[in-house]
C-alpha cells in the first residue's frame, strides 16, 4: 500500500459520525490556518498558539455555526504540521458544510490514520506509539487500556532502546577491533563481552514471552467450556455470567452448537464458548456436527476448561474428553480442570489433585475459579512490568532478535571467535530491533497499520 502525500492539508472528522452534542473537526498540514481562515470569522491569519477562540463558521455570507476553534503551530501539534481544531455542534450537516468548505478552501480528505501516520513521520512518536493510540481507541477493557497507555506513553519503545544501547555498544567494541590493523586494542575478554550479550537476549526473550498474555489483554483471553456430556458445561457458564445464557437439562446433549459470552473479570475481558459434549456415540447428524464445531473451538482457544462431574467416577465419557482435548489443542494453551457438582459430593466422591472444586449451583469455587482464568494476565501487571507486548508485530522483531542473539552467543562459544560473524550477528539484532520501532519499517508494512486506523485519527 502507497503511503499518503504527507505535504497535502487534510481535513477529517475527528469524532464519530453521526449526531451529537459536538463534534470536532481536525485539519492539519502547511496550509492549514489559510484553509480555516478562509471560511472563519473573523479570519485568523495569524493566530495564536493553542489559544481557543468563538469564532463563526460562514458559507460565504450565510452562517453556519459558531464554534469553538483551537490552532496549533508546528511543530507543537498532534501531528508536528500546523493543525486547527474546531468544535461544532454535532448536527451532520454542519459537520458535513464544514468538510466541505475546507475542502474546497484547498485541503483534501484525509486518509484512514493520517494524523497519527504524520506525527510518526514528523518525529512525534515512534511506531510502537503510533500502533499503540490504536489500540487506545479500541481497548474494550481496563487491561487493555493500561496495556495500551504505558505502550503510547513509550513502555515498550523504552524498554527497546535500552537493549538497542546495550547492543550498540556491544557492536561498537567489536568494530573498533576490526579495524585496528595494528593490534593496539587489547584482545576482547569473550567471557565478560558474552555475559552483557546473554543479559541483552535474556531481556529481549522476557519481553517476548509476555505475548501471550498480552495478547490476551488487548484481544480478550479465547476460553472454551468442554468436557463430556452432562458434565455441567452450560451450568457452570450460565454461573459465572450471573444469568441463564446456555439452556441446561439433566438430559445428556442438550447443547448441539458453540455458544458464545463475554464477561469482565478483574478488568480483563474474557470470551467464553460452551461447546457440544464430546460424545464418542453421537447418533444424530447434529449432534454429530455440534462436535465437529466444539473440536475447531478447543484449536483456537487460549485457555480451556475440561469440566467433569466431581459426583460421580470418572467416565470412558471424561477419559474421552480429556484425550481428545490433548489432542486438538495447540502447544502452549492453558488447560483447567474443574469439577463441577461439588454440592452433590459425598464423602466416597472423587477429589482428583490439580482440578478446581466449583457448583455452579452454590457458587462455591467461583472466585477462585475466575482468579484462576485471568492470573497470567494479572501477573503481568503485578510483576511490575512497564511494557506488555500486545502486537504479533512486535513479537516478530523481538523473536527475531532474541534467535540473532542465540547465533551470537553460539559463535562466542568458538576458540578462536571470528569478530565478523559476531558483528553481523549484532547488526541483525539491532536491525529487529530497529523495525519494531519504525527506523527501517518498509513503507508497504507502514500503509498495513495505519489503514486499520479510524479517519480522523
């Protein structure tokens, strides 16, 4: 994708569409006051910086509105252009008679994440920044809002270029003898040079390994509700929601399809699907088809919750479920065992080690339960991390560093190691490192994530 004429005055809709109390509207670029000027009065040919201003908004003679009108001088702006933000009311067709007078005052609509795509460009932010106002505008939960705030605010960006120092300063030793022709640079002490690498790749792999649960924050954490048939699934759903979402009987198969809910725990946003019993004597063709789709859903999930009955011995009907859960999960994904029943315990029912004890009846367990679903999420935050990986992108360059430092490390392991590879090994590192912060990004990769931005921001 072809990156927009950033030496173009856009204009956009900076809030959303539609009618409202206010609206603002953003324009920005070389010709932005002019632009402003041309349809404001009085007309502001040299305003004051960050000064808000009452100004009416003409169509020629006729007036429009009266707004409220902030200008900002480059490049002390949101986006490092002069920009002009004006407040209207949120009448569509005043938003709409505004566009169309700065358009036809010279500026042109701006494309989907332009603002923020020029702040990156004129030095405002780096990429990891600019990513991370995305996601600000998209965070559905308290996760994922204090992950994207401390990602804008420079957590990661931080974090990033104290390893990209580190590294630098280790290549820098290593040239320095490179090009000393006459040996007047002592050797390199491998074993001390080795141990700042290792500690660089150790901090590169801690950022990497928060992915997971990153992800988790900014996406919603995918958990999926399975087990054998009548082992309580839907109850157990309907209990942790509050209300009855799944249809429940005492009859074994009652629930044929996925069923989908999402609930707020602790400030994490979690995606619950309740699937089909894994029943290895489906008669029907739909229930036959219900477990087809619990089986795709145990592959996506993040987290799985393998539910038994704790009432009764376990069944060939549990010993299914649990093979069959090993088998179609992906490496890495979390696996809860829960018995639930636990109000129908007796003292000769079953208490198997490692599984959460809940009735859904009673709401015993629960809260332990729920503890349980969100803890690699509150880790995260609780071990004081200052930046949580949210973006595969991110995880990419970072994995791709950590993998040239592993090369590094490997090479310094030689008798005699040659300082060329090492160095080579250093610029591959620092040059992940480099696109994650946006200093070599290709322009193809910049258009892929700024056109998922909103317009107008």
């Amino acid at each position: 994708m072809k990156l927009p004429e950033t030496s173009d005055t856009i204009a956009a809709l900076a809030t959303p569409p539609g009618a409202g109390a206010l609206a603002i509207i953003r324009i920005s670029g070389p010709a932005a006051f002019s632009t402003a000027s041309s349809f404001l009065a009085p007309a502001q040919r040299d305003p004051e910086h960050s000064a808000a201003r009452l100004l009416s908004v003409k169509n020629g003679p006729a007036l429009v509105d009266r707004a409220v009108v902030v200008f900002f001088r480059a490049p002390a702006s949101y986006t490092g252009d002069d920009t002009v933000e004006i407040t209207c009311h949120g009448s569509p067709y005043i938003i709409r008679t505004i566009l169309n007078l700065a358009v036809k005052s010279g500026a042109r609509p701006a494309e989907p994440g332009e603002f923020t795509l020029r702040a990156f460009l004129n030095g405002k932010m780096d990429l990891a920044q600019a990513e991370a106002v995305g996601e600000l505008i998209a965070a559905g939960s308290a996760g994922a809002h204090r992950a994207a705030i401390t990602q804008a605010e420079g957590g990661l960006s931080a974090e990033v270029r104290g390893i990209r120092t580190a590294l630098a300063g280790l290549l820098a030793e290593i040239e320095a003898r490179l090009d000393d022709s006459y040996e007047e640079i002592p050797a390199l002490e491998t074993r001390a040079f080795a141990r700042r690498a290792a500690a660089a790749r150790g901090k590169t792999l801690s950022l990497a390994a928060g992915f997971g649960a990153g992800r988790g924050i900014r996406d919603g954490v995918k958990v999926v509700i399975t087990g054998a048939p009548n082992s309580g699934k839907s109850s157990l759903l309907n209990a942790l929601l509050g209300y009855d979402r799944a249809m429940v009987s005492r009859r074994a198969g009652t629930t044929r399809d996925t069923l989908e809910a999402s609930l707020d725990i602790d400030g994490f946003s979690i995606l619950f699907t309740d699937t089909a019993g894994l029943n290895a004597r489906a008669a029907s063709p739909l229930e036959r088809e219900g477990i087809k789709r619990a089986e795709k859903a145990i592959a996506l999930a993040d987290t799985i919750v393998l539910v038994k009955d704790a009432s009764v011995k376990e069944s060939p009907g549990d010993r299914r479920a649990e093979r069959e859960t090993a088998r179609l999960a992906l490496k890495g994904t979390r696996l809860l065992r829960v018995l639930n029943k636990a109000d129908l315990l007796t003292g000769k029912s079953r208490r198997a080690p490692g599984c959460l004890l809940v009735s859904a009846k009673t709401g015993d367990g629960l809260p332990k339960f729920k503890a349980a679903l969100v803890a690699e999420q509150k880790k995260v935050f609780r071990d004081g991390a200052q930046a949580v990986v949210t973006s595969a992108r991110h995880f990419a360059a970072l994995s791709g560093a950590a993998a040239e430092l592993a090369g590094l490390e490997a090479v310094l392991k030689k008798n005699r190691p040659p300082l060329e590879l090492a160095a080579e090994h250093l610029r591959g590192a620092l040059a992940a490192l480099a696109s994650l912060l946006g200093e070599t990004t290709p322009e193809e990769v910049l258009g892929n994530i700024f056109k998922n931005f909103c317009v107008g921001k």
